[in-house]
C-alpha cells in the first residue's frame, strides 16, 4: 500500500523522521537522564564528607569515653591484684614505710560518694600513671606527705573525670562531712570531707599545699585532697575536695571494712 502524503507532498515517515506528528505536530523523543549540575555536585560530594567526618568523630568519642575505660580499668585491676597478692604473701613482716612506695600502688582510696568501689593509688599524676585507671599521688610541684609516715601534711591525689578509667568522674556527688576512706595493707585512714572547691585555675597549686590554705586551714594537720578536670570532658579548670583525718584504724585479719564502707 502506498504512503500517505500531505498537501506538500510529505510522506508519514518521513515527518516522523523529522522528529514530527503524522499531522505536523511535534513528536515526543525520549531523552536520557539530565547531568547534574556543577553546584549540584558539589553540594552531593560535600554531604558525603560530613556524613564521613560525623562517623569518624562518633568513632573517636566511642573510643575516649568507653573503650578507653575498658583498657584502664583492665590494666587497674591487674595492678591492683599485684598489690593484695604483695600485701598477702608480706603479713607478718614489719615493712618500713617506704616499702610501701611500689611501682604497682601504694593502697586503695574508698569514696563511697563516688560509688566507683576501690581505686588503687599510685605514685605520681603523669598521663601515663593516671591513664592506667588509678589515682595518683602528687609528687611535684608540691610533694605529697604519705598518712603512713604519720607527719603533718597533704595526701594529694588527682585522677580522670572522664576515660582511661575516669575514677574521679562523680566526684560532684561527694558532700561535706562525707567520708574518704585510704586503705594500706596495716591500716585505714578515715578522713572527712571539710571543704569543697568546684572550680578553679588548672594552674593554682596552692590547693595542694601542705597547708591547704585556701580551704580555710590556718595550721598543720592530717589532710587529703583530691583534684581533678572540671566541667566533665574537659579539662580547662579543676575540681577540688579536701578532708581531714578522723581516725586510723588497724587492718585486723578478716580486713573488716570500717563503718563507713559498710
């Protein structure tokens, strides 16, 4: 059958092969899919980096605030185990004061108000003593005095508020007139908190003088204090709690927990 054609002598096919109608109208060409534009991509590529970052800090905080707990309280454990195995197999032998003074820990501090159980103590307040999850004993630029040497002085200690073990993390909780309890293999000393300073300069070390005047103490004595990084997960300021021996109380053969741990 021969083709159509119109009043110019067109023929169907081949309008259609102009991309037009039978009727001259024109016909609708699929297309393929646009190609974003410039900004369009851009933007795309930017959301991509932000989704990106947001994993890799979600990561990090994981990593600071729960595993490296883990990793620190793991490590104090086994020192602590070091210590009670030392303790252990010593009983019985008159150890001078300094024998206490081990690489492993030198006691436990108790702060019930915490509500973190034992925290082995150590000697001195570097990164790398206080991210093995303990507490430690200042030894510059003020040096603690040891209770178990018996003389006037400040037993200073610092420890984490947040990670590596973050044994001082509530240490807001603690109250005047609550007790810190220091355990040593022979004895328990009982302190009682008198003075708390929720925040001052990370540079003020008048805090851990052995008169510790700025908590109102005027004259020698028995003190603790306990410092560490204030608000939580920073560490621009310090926090700081003071006591002031009760009372020490000798360690008898079932280790019976004073009163104030019971």
């Amino acid at each position: 059958m021969a083709a159509t054609t119109d009043e110019t002598g067109e023929t169907a096919a081949d309008a259609e092969a102009e991309g037009q109608g039978p009727g001259g109208g024109a016909r609708d060409v699929p297309r393929g899919p646009r190609r974003p534009g410039r900004i369009a991509f851009a933007v795309s590529v930017f959301g991509e980096l932000l989704i990106t970052a947001g994993l890799v800090l979600g990561l990090f905080v994981v990593y600071s605030l729960w595993w490296t707990n883990v990793v620190a309280d793991r490590q104090a454990d086994k020192q602590a185990d070091k210590v009670r195995d030392n303790w252990a197999s010593s009983s019985g032998k008159n150890d001078a004061p300094g024998a206490l003074d081990t690489k492993d820990g030198i006691g436990f501090l108790h702060v019930p108000a915490m509500k973190n159980g034992e925290v082995l103590v150590r000697k001195g307040t570097s990164t790398n003593v206080l991210n093995t999850g303990v507490a430690g004993y200042y030894t510059d630029p003020i040096k603690a005095v040891l209770p178990t040497t018996g003389k006037d002085g400040n037993f200073t200690l610092a420890a984490h508020r947040d990670g590596h073990g973050a044994k001082f993390h509530n240490i807001d909780k603690v109250k005047k007139g609550d007790p810190i309890v220091f355990e040593t293999k022979d004895d328990w000393y009982v302190y009682k908190v008198f003075a708390i300073l929720s925040e001052t300069s990370k540079y003020n070390v008048k805090v851990t003088a052995q008169i510790p005047k700025q908590a109102g103490v005027k004259k020698p004595g028995h003190y603790i204090t306990l410092t560490t990084c204030t608000p939580v997960y920073t560490s621009e300021y310090r926090y700081v709690v003071w006591g002031e021996l009760e009372r020490v109380q000798k360690v008898d053969g079932k280790r019976t927990l004073p009163k104030e741990l019971r």
